[in-house]
C-alpha cells in the first residue's frame, strides 16, 4: 500500500515563489518540499493520497502527482 507521495509542479514564469509560498501554506504534514530547475516545486508527503490543486494562475501545467511505497532510509 502506497505511504508516500510525489507532488510536482512546473510554476508559471516569474511565479515560482509565489507557488512555494502556497505550497507551504495548504500542504499538510510531515511533507519535504523542493524547488527545482525551470521554475519546479516538489513536494513528498508521508501518509498522503492526494494534495490540493493551486491556484491555475500559478502553473505552467498541471501537477503530477506519484503514489509511492517507503522503502528503506539511508
């Protein structure tokens, strides 16, 4: 059974921090957020099936979003 989730979004030009600030705000814990190369956020949540959508102001394309199993840490 999936534990784990991969959220990924690619924000609209220019508004990358505006995306992660929301992210911050509506994304429920424990999750790790990143930010990445070509205006990317991502975002792994423990114990989450889904995430809410942003603002569509805010993207560039749509979120994907991964299920994953938590192997092991390291």
């Amino acid at each position: 059974m999936a534990d784990t989730l991969m959220w990924e979004v690619r924000a609209a030009p220019g508004r990358r921090s505006e995306l992660a600030s929301w992210v911050v705000e509506h994304v429920p814990g424990p999750a790790e957020v990143y930010l990445g190369g070509q205006d990317r956020v991502v975002v792994i949540a423990r114990g989450a099936s889904r995430l809410p959508e942003p603002p569509p102001e805010l993207l560039a394309r749509p979120v994907a979003q991964w299920p994953f199993t938590h192997h092991r840490s390291l």
